[in-house]
C-alpha cells in the first residue's frame, strides 16, 4: 500500500489514483526572472524521485510543472538588464533546466508557460467574473475571498482568523483585503489585451488553467510544491477551481519542506541565499541530490560544507563498492545475469511507500554496500552479483546514476601482474600496480 501524508486533510493517506495504473501529478514551477536557488532543486528533486518510484511500480505518470515567464519581478529585471522579458525568461529557463538535468531530474512530460497561454487564462478569469466570483475594478479584476465558502481548508483556518491577522492594504480597489489579483492593469512592461483592457494576469491563476488543459480534467491526484506555497498560492488554486468546476483540483497535496542554510532561513536580507548552479559546481548534482534525499522531504533541509562533503564522501563509498563489483565481475569473464535481492527491495520500496520516506531507503542502501563490500571480501561471487544489481536497482529510483567502469585488455593484465608479483612476493612492485589501478577506481 503506497501512503502519503496529504496536507489537505493533516494525514497520512492510502494513495488511490483517479484512473488506475496512472498518476497526474502537478508542481509548481519556478518564476524565471533570476538564476534559480538553491531552494528550488528541493522539489525538483523530491517530485522527480516521487516519479520514478511510481514509474518503477508501472505506474503512468503524467508529469507537469509550469513555467511562470511574465510578472513583476521579471518586468523589473528586464528594464534592469535592458532586455526584452522573453530573454529574461529564456535565459534564466535555460540556467533552471540545466540544473535540473545536473541533478538528475527527468524534465516533465510538459513544461507549459503563461505567456503562451494567455488565452485560456483570460477565458478562465472570465468564467469567474460571470460566476460572481470576480469582479471588475478599473482594469483590475479580483476573486472575492468572502464567496468562497472553503477558503482555509487546505491551511486549516477560517476567513474570520485571517480577516483579524490582515494588515489593512493601502489598495483601496478591492472589495476585501483578502482578495486577490486575478488581472493586472498595468502600464510598464509587456501586456495583453483583456475584456478589462491591457494587462497580464496573476499568479495564483495560471497553475489552475494549466491542469485543466493539459490534463483535460478538473481534479488530479497530486498537487505538489514547496511548503511556502501552501499559503496564499494553493489556497487560492483551491479557491478558484472551487468557483469553476467544484472540485479542489487535486485529491493529494504535498508539499516539502524548506531548504535553510546553517540552520537558517535563506534570505536576501540575511546575504546567505545560494544558487542552485553555485551549490551544483561545487559539490556535483549527484552529492545535491543525494544530500537532499538524506532528509525526510516533510522535513526542513539544513545544509551547510560539513552536511554536502559528508554526502559527496557517502555517495562515494556506494559508487566505490559497485565499481569493485563491476571490476570483479568483468575480470571473471563470466556472463553473470540480472538477481536481485527480494528482501532487500521490497524492504527498500516499503520506505517508499510509507510517505516517501527516502532517508530510510537510504540506510537500506547503505546496508547493502556493507553487505556488498564483505562479499567483494569473501570473494563469493554469487552475493556479489546479486547485491551488486540490487545496489543498481536502488539507487535508480532515487534518481542516482552509475556510470559503469569499462576494463579494459590492458587493465587485465595490470590485474594479473598484480596477482603474479604478489605470490612473487614483490610487495614494492605490486603496490605501484595497486595504485595505478586504484586510481583508475577499480579498487
Ligand atoms: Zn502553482
């Protein structure tokens, strides 16, 4: 049984896909006006290892993350740079994608973008006005909170806690300070035309359209993303397609947890916030994604130098052990086929299935390359093998490659001179051979 814990209800859930042998699963993707933070590898590593752990269970899955390419903050950094807000967009798009196949990730199996998109976010933000769930203010338009009798139900709250909490908003257009913007009249940067004259729309709008129109349905099964987007953004996702369709848009909402740096938040005002490509040089996409996954997703993710060399150092033990199998199996020259370790597995795929426990799989893992290393030890062949694919098996549904080492003829021969000179008793000798071929990681 596959459980998640579903923020929409506070409980660790049984998963039960609308359509069986499917998953569609959503998630937020980033506004790209600047180079991607650190933060923002966090779900696109967490989602995508959620993905392969279905695709590995046979599952199909529909993956989709949208791309927000116009808003304020894009605006201002195309008159900052000078450049037109699709440069903007597509420059720091290209810096996001590349981090994400730097750490692994699949890119979803759609990536849509608001500004291609216009017209059936104007048609949805229409719906809504003629619904009375909208209205009109100067070329503004707004969802009026006060209709939406569920609003807080994803937060737990109610509209009266919120109404006390509420600054009072200098925007006097609206009918509540609760409301949000669903269009912006605007005069600077790009703009659409609209019913309501020249614009562009609100954030909270888009990830609602895109569902809907990529999925062809108003309710999917998972909606994921960052715990910062809990409140307002999916809360007002919620609202929205409540007014529209009376669903609320998705049956499983997860959201992970934050990324904060030496234990504290990163932030622009502290100075200490980190970029996805900066973290990514310097430790190697496979060390980010492999730290990340030490935490529970829920969970906030500390890191710091000490937290990502411990990774780097880890992850290392595990390629080591495989490459010795490798090396073991190609000198052999046996033709060892695909066995794997039942136990293992299934113990491993039950961490995954309790709510995406991936920090549990891991010691699993680790328990394996023990295992794995004592065998090499042993010298039996037929452990080996078995926890050699097992070991591949595992760290494939996290996402975590392994590239195997080739042997080559003069490697085997460095090999057998090694084995000669130590019968030989030429200690001196044989050690330079061990280094050399220690260095090329084969021991
Ligand atoms: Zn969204």
């Amino acid at each position: 049984m596959i459980k998640f814990y579903n923020s929409m209800t506070n409980k660790v859930e049984e998963f039960i896909p609308i359509k069986k042998g499917e998953v569609s699963l959503y998630v937020c993707g980033p506004t790209v006006y600047g180079y991607a933070h650190f933060g923002n590898m966090r779900p696109v590593i967490v989602f995508d290892t959620l993905r392969r752990f279905f695709t590995y269970l046979d599952y199909k899955v529909t993956y989709v993350s949208n791309i927000t390419d116009v808003d304020d903050k894009l605006i201002n950094s195309a008159i900052k740079e000078g450049k037109s807000e699709n440069e903007i967009a597509s420059f720091y798009l290209d810096n996001f994608l590349d981090c994400v196949t730097k750490v692994n990730s699949m890119l979803p199996n759609y990536m849509p973008r608001v500004t291609e998109n216009m017209d059936s976010m104007i048609n949805f933000i229409s719906e809504l006005v003629d619904k009375g769930y909208a209205y009109v203010v100067d070329g503004d338009v707004f969802f009026r909170v006060n209709k939406a009798k569920e609003y807080g139900k994803l937060g737990n709250f109610k509209i009266e806690d919120l109404k006390v909490g509420a600054r009072v908003e200098e925007n006097i257009k609206k009918e509540s300070p609760l409301d949000f913007a669903l269009w912006k009249k605007t005069d600077i940067g790009v703009k659409w035309n609209s019913p309501w004259g020249e614009g562009r729309p609100g954030w909270h709008t888009e990830c609602v359209v895109m569902i809907n129109s990529i999925f062809k349905q108003h309710l999917i099964d998972i909606h994921g993303g960052g715990f910062d987007l809990k409140f307002p953004h999916h809360e007002n996702e919620i609202a929205q397609s409540k007014a529209c369709y009376n669903t609320y848009l998705a049956n499983y909402w997860m959201h992970n947890g934050f990324v904060n740096f030496n234990n504290e938040k990163m932030s622009k005002s502290i100075g200490n916030v980190k970029f996805a490509k900066d973290v990514i040089n310097q430790y190697g996409g496979q060390a980010v994604r492999f730290a990340m996954l030490s935490t529970h997703y829920r969970s906030p993710f500390n890191f710091n130098d000490e937290i990502m060399n411990s990774a780097k150092k880890e992850l290392n033990k595990i390629m080591m052990a495989l490459n010795q199998a490798s090396v073991k199996m190609q000198l052999e020259e046996k033709d060892f086929s695909k066995n794997i370790d039942d136990l293992y597995i299934s113990r491993f795929i039950d961490e995954l299935s309790n709510d995406l426990n991936t920090a549990n799989a891991l010691t699993i893992i680790f328990e394996v390359t023990k295992e794995l290393n004592l065998s090499l030890r042993k010298n039996d062949m037929t452990l080996v093998v078995k926890q050699y694919y097992t070991l591949l098996d595992m760290i494939n549904i996290l996402g975590i490659s392994y590239k195997k080492i080739n042997v080559s003829i003069e490697d085997k021969e460095l090999f057998n001179n090694w084995e000669k000179l130590k019968q030989e008793g030429k200690y001196e000798e044989a050690d330079k051979i061990r280094k050399i071929l220690s260095s090329k990681g084969m021991m």
